[in-house]
C-alpha cells in the first residue's frame, strides 16, 4: 500500500488573526512540506489545480518540478489536473517534462473538477463539462500511447500525423482518474483500465464500497489487466501528537473553508458537532492522534482493499510548523504501524490461501 499527502496550496487569511501569508512564503514553505515528506519515506506527493485566490496553485506540474530538485524518490503527481478545461497535448508535454526532470517520479491524475473556475477562463463552456472529459482523455491517452497522433477534432482542433514531445521517462507516464463518486466515471476507470482514485470529505465512508465494486467489475468485464486495477482513497485530516490538539488545531481552517464554499453551493455552515462526528471511526476525517488515524485507516482498508491513501492535511491555512509536525507524524508513525498490521494479517492468512 502507498501512503502520501495532497493540497491545494491553500492561502486563506487564518481565521483567528485575518492575516494571509505572502504567496512566495506559502510556496516556500509548501516546497519545504513535500521535501519533508520525501524525508520520512511517503510515497507520494500531490498538488491540486486551482484558479480563484484562495489557492496558490494553478500549475501543479510547475511547483512539482521545483519539488523534484529537492526529492529523491517521493512519486509527484497532480492531485487533480482539471482535464476538460485544458489541452491533452500540453498536459502530456508538461508531465513528460516533470518525468524527466524528476527521473521517473510523474503522474498525472486527470479529474473533472469540482470547481468550474477554469471553465470561463480558457473559454469553454459548462454545458460541455462531460464531453469534454471524456474528449480529453482520450487523446491524452492516445499521446501518451502513440508518439504520432492522428486526431479527428471536436472540441480541440485535429491533429495530423504529429510527433508530440518530450516522450517520458516512463512508459507508459500514470495516468489515474480522480472521482467524487459518479458511477459513469467509476465504470470509464475500469473499461479502460486505469487507476482509479476516489474523494471522500464527508458522510460514511462505507457507502463507497459499492462504488469500488462496480469499479473492479467493469474492469474484469471489460478484460483490464487486474494489476492495474488500483483504488486510491483521498481525504482530508491532520495529525498531532494527541486526538484533542489535533482537533483544536485543524477544526477553525477547516470550518472556515467549508462554511465559505457552503455559501456558494448551498450547504450550511460547518459545527464542531459535525466536525467531531466525522472524526469518528466511521466518518470521512482522519483528524486525530497517530494511533486514531492509522485505525481509521486499516478500517477502510477493510472496506476498500485499496493500494493508495493521500490525505489533505491543509484543508484551510495551517501554521507551518504544525503542518511539518503533521507531515512528520504521518511517516514515522501512522504508516509503519499500518504497515506492520497489514503484514500481520497477510501472515495470517497465506497459510490459508497456500
């Protein structure tokens, strides 16, 4: 199983001072999070497009590649890039870049995207926000298969017989699809064989199951290579040393966050009585002590059978220090006790299976 961090390069004012970080420390101190990361040993770092002031980042693969100077071996992926609002052939340009200059480390993780800012933008309209997606990705998936592309047209314009470079050093570059839980996304995933990573911030976590089973079957169906069948599971959380700090600590952000986009899509304002009931074992926030989060997590493991966890530890402005105290906790000790209780049980069950 692989473990990682996601973010949006969140710079919202902090909620009890109303003071925002200038953006150059905020990117500094975000190249600093993902070194850290790389430091103790997670697997994988993602950045998340945004375009709207509230989050730095509207080129992942741009602050990624300052990321790979200052890594080794931690996996650097987008985590999303928003596919419909953007050209396959430069995103396929932009991550074979990041492959090189990271030696192999790129991914890219092609999403619909739950923000429509991008839309409007570059031009595009909403009322073709499926198609498209689905445009899109296969031509990135073409590209990313066949150095020549020949290409009808539709939204984008055709391509003739042309060379797309630079080709990636590996091959193929990973591609996953990012889902909130549609199932004709979830099938699409399978159909074609790709890897499949699902967002879960809110509700019971249980009631995406089905979603994964329908993922794995469309796959089987549809003849994909089983081992390219992986499921990732995305939240949000943060660590401290005990489940109360860590609660006291993340909660304002995160109300804050969630009680502005509240406002603009509906949803009432956040409480701390929904705060802590997601923070149970059976909600969708890994907020707690180290102890608390690995649980969690190999509760879902049982639920999912997954191959990858990324949670998003900076859901709102998190001072830095407590966000690299977070980032710390989470590799040196949620992981390897995770670890070691799946490899407990799979020592458990071989004698079985032999």
């Amino acid at each position: 199983m692989e473990f990682g961090i996601y973010t949006f390069g969140d710079n919202m004012p902090d909620p009890t001072t109303g003071v925002r970080l200038d953006p150059v420390e905020r990117i500094r101190n975000l190249i600093e999070e993902i070194e850290l990361a790389d430091q103790v040993g997670l697997d994988v770092f993602g950045l998340g497009e945004h375009h709207r002031p509230d989050y730095l980042v509207s080129a992942p693969d741009v602050v990624l590649a300052a990321a790979a100077a200052r890594t080794k071996s931690i996996r650097l992926t987008s985590a999303v890039t928003v596919l419909s609002s953007d050209d396959p052939v430069r995103v396929f340009q932009r991550f074979s870049t990041l492959d090189l200059a990271s030696n192999g480390r790129a991914e890219v993780m092609a999403g619909r995207g739950s923000f429509i800012e991008s839309f409007p933008l570059f031009g595009f309209d909403l009322a073709d926000y499926d198609a498209l997606f689905a445009e899109n990705l296969e031509l990135l998936l073409r590209i990313r298969d066949s150095e020549r592309v020949s290409w009808p047209g539709g939204h984008r314009a055709a391509i003739q017989d042309l060379g797309v470079y630079p080709r990636p050093a590996q091959d193929p570059l990973p591609v996953w699809i990012a889902v909130g839980g549609t199932p004709q996304s979830v099938v699409r995933a399978g159909v074609l064989g790709l890897p499949l990573a699902i967002a879960i911030i809110g509700g019971n976590p249980a009631h995406f199951q089905p979603l994964v089973e329908l993922y794995r079957r469309a796959g089987k169906e549809a003849g994909s290579d089983p081992a390219r069948l992986k499921v990732g599971i995305n939240s949000h959380g943060f660590i401290a040393e005990n489940s109360q700090e860590a609660a006291d600590i993340a909660y304002p952000p995160f109300a804050a966050v969630m009680t502005k986009l509240g406002k603009e899509r509906g949803w009432p304002p956040t409480t701390r009585g929904q705060f802590e009931a997601q923070r149970r074992l059976h909600g969708a926030l890994f907020v707690g002590s180290p102890s608390e989060v690995a649980e969690k997590i190999l509760y879902q493991h049982e639920l999912f059978d997954h191959d990858r966890f990324l949670i998003q530890f900076s859901v709102g402005t998190l001072p830095h220090d407590k966000m690299m105290k977070s980032i710390e906790l989470f590799g040196t000790k949620v992981v390897p006790e995770v670890k070691r209780a799946l490899a407990a049980k799979a020592s458990d069950v071989a004698p079985e299976q032999a």
